[in-house]
C-alpha cells in the first residue's frame, strides 16, 4: 500500500471518529448548577387601623426554624429578607417568628412563595405614670441648624495699563496688524490676583485714553472672574490707556438657624431634618413651662420614646410616642 491511500485511510477513520463523537450526548458533561435559593420578603409594621400609624419597625429579629440559612434583621424601613434552604420548595409551609424587645412576639404561618408579606407587630405598653392627672404637652417646635456659604464683598481691585503704539504705519505683513492687515498694531495686557481665599466678580475693562475706537479686545480672562482674571488688547492708532477694575469677595461660611414643626397624629408625632441639619432640639411647653430637650444621635426624652431612622436620601426621619401620663391637647 502506497503512502497515498495510506493517508485516504487515516482520514477517513478521523472522520468517522469526528462524527460519534458528534453524536455523543454531551448534558452529562455540563457542570452541575446550585440550586436557587427561596426566600421570604416583606415588611414589619407597627399594628394599628390607622394606615398612618402603621410605621416601619426596624432592628426585629426574623427566624424560621429548620429551614432559614440565617436569622434575618428589618432595616430602617421595616424590609426583611429570609433566606431559606436549598430542600425548601414553592408552596412549603414556614412559620416565621418575629421578635422586637419593644413589642409583643408575633408568629405567622406562611408558604415558601414570591409574595410580599406585611407582618403588624404590637408595640408592648408600659406602665403607667402613678397618680395626678395627665400631662399636657404644647407648642412643639424644633430647631435645628445648618452651614451656608455666602459671598461677602470685601473691596474691590483696579490696574490701569497702557497699549503702546504709533498710528498710521503701515503693517507690511509684519503681525500683530489691524483688522484688514493695513496698520501696525500693538497688543498689551494686564493680570490681577485677588490673594488666597477671594476672588473677582463682576469684573470690567474699560478704554479711559487715546484713541479708544481703534482697540479691541484680544484675549477676556476676566469676565468669568475666579481668583486670578486677565485682558489683553490690540491697538492699531496712537497710545491708549485700559482700566481693569473688579469687585473683590470673600467667601464666609455662617450657620442658619431653621425651625420645623412636626405632626401629630393621636399621641405621636413625626418630623425629619435633612441630611445637613446639626445641633437639632425640641422645643415643647410641659404643662405650661416651655423646655429644649437637645436630640442626640439617639434621641431620648422625659415625656416621650422616640427614634429614629435614615431615608434613602440621607435625611432623619424621627417617631415619637407620648409615654403614659402625658398628652397631646
């Protein structure tokens, strides 16, 4: 056998070999996938007909025994997620258990499912105050304060200088020239620098001597202002004489002082600050006699239990409930 069909041979067997193999299933060979894990979504709220005291809990624990990964904690909105096992199945029976110091233990039985579920939790009551009559708390502000910067005008800056030129010679190609190329010009300029921490506004050149018609601007560096500005200008006659003059400020960072009001539904009140809002304070009048309760990052109060939460935006959002014996008129 020649070499030639010895290679017809050899191919044609590869070919053969490439086609089984082709046919050959090939699932088997797939790597395995983990299976995708159930979980449990919802919110906690506080238990109440009213929707508007319906407020998100934070900080409950969530559990389910035997088939949770992990525990589970309410963020500031109230939002939970429980992951559950790998062996848990749609429509699997959970019971779930919700717990928070300050309110009452809730159980729920729910099936393993993508529905949303809203668990009320009851807030345990304290005991109430001993003796005399109810507390009558009035006129509640609060007060609080922020930074803002303000531009402050500290003087102003001025520069004369002058444009050097003779009129009337002709340019004969030789730059800088006068619009058309005919005459000889000339260009000057002058800078300015307000110093560290100022600078220009409303700044402006102006033509004071010689031949003002026969310039124009070259070069506006200072119209925006900043720190530093600059003009230059082309003079195509006699000498002429430029003021640069700008007003000069100062930033100055200063506290505003700003009051809200909160609202009151039944015996609690709500109010939010914003993300910038510093040293904020209650201002209430406790039977009569009018009282600054400072809030401190954990707010806490003689006549109330308050708290409080960050929203998506950074502000504060705070909630507080009259403790017993006290009142809203």
């Amino acid at each position: 056998m020649n070499v030639t069909k010895k290679v017809a041979l050899a191919a044609a067997a590869l070919a053969v070999l490439a086609a089984a193999i082709a046919r050959l299933p090939t699932s088997g060979w797939s790597r395995p996938t983990a299976p995708e894990l159930m979980s449990i979504r919802g919110a906690i709220v506080q238990q109440d007909t009213d929707p508007a005291k319906q407020l998100p809990i934070s900080d409950v624990e969530i559990t389910a025994e035997n088939v949770a990964v992990s525990p589970a904690t309410s963020d500031s909105l109230g939002f939970f997620n429980l992951s559950l096992g790998p062996e848990v199945k749609p429509g699997t029976p959970i019971a779930l258990r919700f717990r928070n110091s300050d309110y009452k233990p809730l159980d729920l039985k729910v099936v393993a499912s993508d529905e949303i579920y809203v668990a009320q939790m009851a807030p345990i009551r304290r005991e109430t105050r001993n003796g005399g009559p109810e507390v009558t708390v009035t006129g509640i502000s609060v007060r609080y304060s922020f930074e803002t910067t303000t531009a402050v005008n500290v003087g102003s800056s001025v520069k004369t200088f002058e444009v050097v030129n003779k009129g009337n010679v002709p340019c004969a190609g030789n730059p800088p020239c006068s619009p058309g190329l005919k005459w000889k010009a000339a260009i000057g300029s002058a800078t300015l620098d307000a110093g560290p921490g100022k600078e220009f506004r409303n700044a402006r050149l102006s033509c004071i001597a010689g031949p003002c018609p026969f310039t124009s601007i070259e070069s506006d560096d200072f119209s925006k202002g900043g720190r530093t500005i600059s003009a230059s200008v082309r003079n195509w006659s006699d000498t002429t004489t430029f003021l640069l003059e700008a007003d000069v400020f100062r930033s100055q960072v200063t506290d505003t002082i700003r009051r809200a009001y909160p609202v009151i539904i039944d015996q609690a009140m709500n109010f939010t600050l914003p993300a910038s809002a510093e040293g904020p304070s209650i201002e209430a009048k406790i039977d009569g006699s009018a009282i600054v309760f400072p809030l401190g990052p954990t707010p806490v109060l003689s006549w109330a239990n308050c708290s409080v939460r960050t929203t998506q935006d950074q502000a504060r959002l705070y909630w507080c409930a009259l403790k017993p014996g006290y009142r809203f008129p």
